[in-house]
C-alpha cells in the first residue's frame, strides 16, 4: 500500500529527495499557483503520472483539508537498520549525533522533532517498534519534508541499543526535567546519543537506567516541563553551538 504525503513543501522534497520512489501526483483542478505548477512540470519531467480531481476528493484523500491542492502517493517508507546508521556515521567523518525517542506518539511531536534532527545534522533517529508513532503523511508534513532526507531506524529493544551504540564508544545522555546535569555546562562534543522521553511521562525507567547520564534543560519560569519536540530541538542545536564548524 502507497503512503500519502500532502502539502507544497513536502511533495517538493519528496521529489526531489530520491528515499522513495513517487508513484503519482494528484493537484486540485482548476487555475494552478506558481508553486503547484512548479510541482506539477517537476512530475512531468520526472515521467510521474499527473492526475486533477476536485477539492473534495483531495479533502477526502488526504484526510484533512489543510494538503495545498498536492498529494503524492509513494512507495512504503523504507526504515533503515541501525548498521545502516553506524555506517553512514562512519562515513561522515564527524562525530556522531543521534536521536533515540522513547515513546514519542503524537504525529505533529515526532514530525517536529524529525524536523529539528535534520536541520542539526543528526545521523539518525531510532524509534521502537511499540509505543511509538508510525510514519504518516501528518509526521512528513510536520517534519516539513526533513523526513525525505533524514535516517529513522525502527528497533525492538531502545534499552539493548543504547548497549549497543555505547559499546561503539557513543555516550547516550537522557533529557530528563529533574536530577540532570545542566544542559548548557555539559561538554556535548565528542560522539553521542540523546534520548528523549514521551510527551506525557518522560523516560523509560528502564531506559533512563541505561543511559550514560541524565541532562536537564535550565527553566526560568514557573512551567515545570517542555514539549518533547521543543526539548529535542534544544538539546540538538545545543550539541550544534558547542562543535562549531566541526559539528
């Protein structure tokens, strides 16, 4: 079955990012933007199958009104191994930045975070299998098409592979809200792996056991916690600020 993506911005990166093959291209009938059009003649050349139909049937494809006249239909999304993201570590000659996310369930979180990872030169993101948001075209709009470009490996242990990336001379830091070292006093050069928790109840206990260290984000106000997708992208641009032009 053909995953959906939907929305200007998306559909471009998609056909451009070459992860999976575009199947067809669906537009809203009528006068074209010069951003659809742009899609469109980018189908075109591309020998991608180009197709208009009314509103209402994109409304309905999409699952929401809010898709900007675009809908592409593409391959299933390939998730990659976590050898696979070793190796292109290996490859990039930089230290290692990965992403583990222990329970991120909210499409509009994961595709946000996936956002920020990509921007931040991250090697990959890891999900587990369970408890865990699948990819949908909500998480590919959200992510603003950071998804085409960006490594998401499935496991089905998140404990067994901070074992395993630790074992590779990665340290795995936990964001956690209370009993961290501060985020900002913490040398974040060398190769390293945050994991950050679920929206509702953090970390794992479980996974929080084995990770390296905890870091907490200094707050200032009164709200005792963040959004996870705000979290992640702190402590990513944070790893950012600290390598300079190494990162």
């Amino acid at each position: 079955m053909a995953d959906l993506v939907y929305g200007l911005n998306p559909v471009r990166e998609a056909l451009r990012g070459g992860r999976r093959r575009p199947l067809e291209l669906t537009v809203v009938s009528g006068s074209r933007p010069p951003r659809l059009a742009e899609l469109v003649a980018v189908a075109e050349a591309a020998g991608i199958p180009v197709r208009s139909r009314d509103r209402r049937d994109l409304d309905r494809l999409a699952g929401t009104p809010h898709h900007q006249g675009a809908l592409l239909a593409l391959e299933p999304f390939p998730y990659n191994d976590l050898e696979e993201l070793l190796g292109a570590w290996r490859q990039s000659g930089r230290p290692a930045l990965f992403l583990l996310l222990d329970g991120i369930t909210d499409p509009h979180n994961l595709g946000a975070i996936l956002r920020s990872a990509e921007s931040a030169g991250c090697h990959g993101v890891i999900v587990p299998k369970d408890r865990s948001c699948p990819v949908t075209a909500v998480v590919d709009k959200s992510s603003a098409g950071a998804l085409e470009h960006l490594r998401l490996c499935q496991v089905t242990n998140l404990s067994r592979t901070i074992e395993e990336l630790k074992a590779t001379g990665i340290w795995c830091y936990g964001l956690a809200g209370e009993g961290g070292a501060s985020l900002f006093a913490s040398d974040l050069g060398g190769d390293l792996a945050l994991v950050v928790g679920s929206e509702g109840s953090g970390l794992r206990p479980n996974v929080r056991r084995h990770c390296d260290g905890l870091l907490a984000i200094p707050l200032q106000g009164r709200v005792g916690s963040l959004n996870a997708s705000v979290a992640a992208g702190i402590a990513l641009f944070e790893v950012v600020r600290q390598r300079g032009s190494d990162s």
